[in-house]
C-alpha cells in the first residue's frame, strides 16, 4: 500500500451553513407527485427506519438520525484538466472534526476511492462508522473496470484505509434510528433517472440556492455479487425497482472548496 499521507485536516477550509428542512410529511406529498410523472407504480411513506445494519441492507450502522448533516469536500475540479495528486483526505478526521469531540459517526456516500490503495483511480463508495473512541469499522468499497472485456471489480476497502481522493459527497450523521422516507418506485416511464427526477423535483418546490460550488447529484451503490460503482441511470426501463430510505440533512458542510471552478462531472 502506498503511504502517500493525506493532507492535514486542520489546514483545510471548512464553511458551514444551515439547511431549510421541511417536515417528511411535506415531503412525502412533494415526492409522491414528482415521482408519479417518471414512475408507474410509486409509493412514498414517513416509515420509521429499518434496521440498516442488518445484511439486507449493509451499512455500518442502524440508522439515518441524529445530527444529519451533508460534508461535500474537494470537488471536480481538483480531477480536470489534470488530476492533482495532492488531493488526498482523512475522511474520519474530516467526519470527526464536522460532527465535533466524542459520539458515535455514520458517514456513507460517493467519492473517489483512495488511488494509493488500488494503484489507480476508482469509485469510492463510502460507508463507515467511527466510534465515540474513534475506532473505524469500514464497509467502504472501491470499483473499477479491469482487463479487454472491462469488468467491474468491487473491492472492499480495510478498517485501516481511510483516504480518499479528490471528491467526496457524504451523509454523516449518528446513526440511530427514527423515522425517514421510504421510497418504492417501479417501471420507469419518464426519462428521468430516480435521482434526478427527485432533485429536480425538488428543486421546483423549495428553490433553495446554496453558494458552496456544490455537486448536486453523485449516487454510488455496492452489493453481493461484485458489481457496484456510480449510478448514471437505469437502462431497463420497464423492470426496474427502487427501494430507497432518505432523511433530510439540517446543515452542509463545505470542505477544501475549489477556488476556481468548472460546471463539468456534476451528475
Ligand atoms: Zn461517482
């Protein structure tokens, strides 16, 4: 493994600001209507959280509460026109440092993988949990495409690795339980992929303007069976399923914002 170090939590710029968060009730009705217009058959619920610990689901912790915040760091323009090496984060000392001294963290999102583990760039799809003692338990996982017939190789990543690269979007919150958005969708008949289509529908309603350069729209998913990475859209228009729990961040944190910026790799 190369010990190529991350740069220094504390050296970095960290900019906060409060979020609009609108009752789930309000959301659900928002949702229920957006998705209706790209999707046959759609439910959206306030559901109390199942337990996300459990294999069905995988992550590192049993829930989306407590303290929900967005972290974005770095950004795409750390990666163009050239990749800037240097570009390397502590994701628990950034998590640590954002959510403050002592209590239990679950972080879970997109980024790029950390390069010096794999010798290459990839997908980070990031899911870990930091305990009020700062021990790391690290569900993460790198994809990349491998070989002529360019297969996907999902890799996962150590409780010892916690780098990454160049660009991050993460939700971290305390992991404990409580209620949440519950999302069912069946056959795509918009052109909207899921995500999208919620953002934009969102975007309509709450209109909410942030100046932080932010990347509005990153998805990366794991599973079982070596196939994970980042989600551009769905190509099975007629037997696609979504299952999907959300809760609604009450604060962003902005990390190492580029100073100058580009609009490219924001989907
Ligand atoms: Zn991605």
């Amino acid at each position: 493994m190369s010990t190529a170090k991350a740069l220094n939590t504390n050296e970095l710029i960290f900019e906060e600001k409060c979020l609009h968060k609108p009752p789930l009730e309000e959301l659900q009705e928002v949702l229920q209507s957006i998705l209706t217009k790209n999707f046959a058959n759609v439910t959206v619920k306030v559901a109390e959280c199942p337990n996300l610990k459990t294999s069905e689901y995988g992550l590192m912790d049993v829930g989306l509460g407590g303290c929900p915040t967005l972290l974005e760091l770095g950004g795409a323009p750390y990666l163009l026109p050239t990749v800037q090496k240097d570009k390397l984060y502590d994701i628990k000392d950034i998590c640590r440092k954002c959510m403050g001294e002592g209590g239990k963290i679950l972080a879970v999102g997109a980024g790029a993988g950390p390069y010096p583990l794999r010798n290459t760039n990839c997908e980070g799809i990031f899911n870990l949990s930091i305990s009020a003692q700062d021990e790391i338990e690290n569900g993460s996982y790198t994809a990349k495409v491998t070989g002529l017939q360019e297969d996907c190789l999902l890799e996962p990543i150590p409780d010892t690795e916690t780098r990454c690269a160049l660009l991050l979007n993460l939700y971290v919150c305390r992991g404990e339980p409580g209620p949440v958005l519950k999302i069912t969708c069946k056959k795509r008949t918009g052109h909207m992929n899921f995500i999208e289509c919620i953002r934009k529908g969102l975007y309509e309603k709450y209109q909410d303007k942030c100046d932080l350069d932010l990347r509005l729209q990153h998805f990366h998913s794991f599973s079982r069976a070596n196939w994970g990475g980042h989600y551009h859209y769905d190509t099975t228009p007629d037997t696609v399923e979504y299952e999907a729990y959300f809760h609604v961040a009450e604060r962003i944190v902005r990390v190492d914002k580029p100073k100058t910026t580009h609009k490219f790799g924001r989907d």
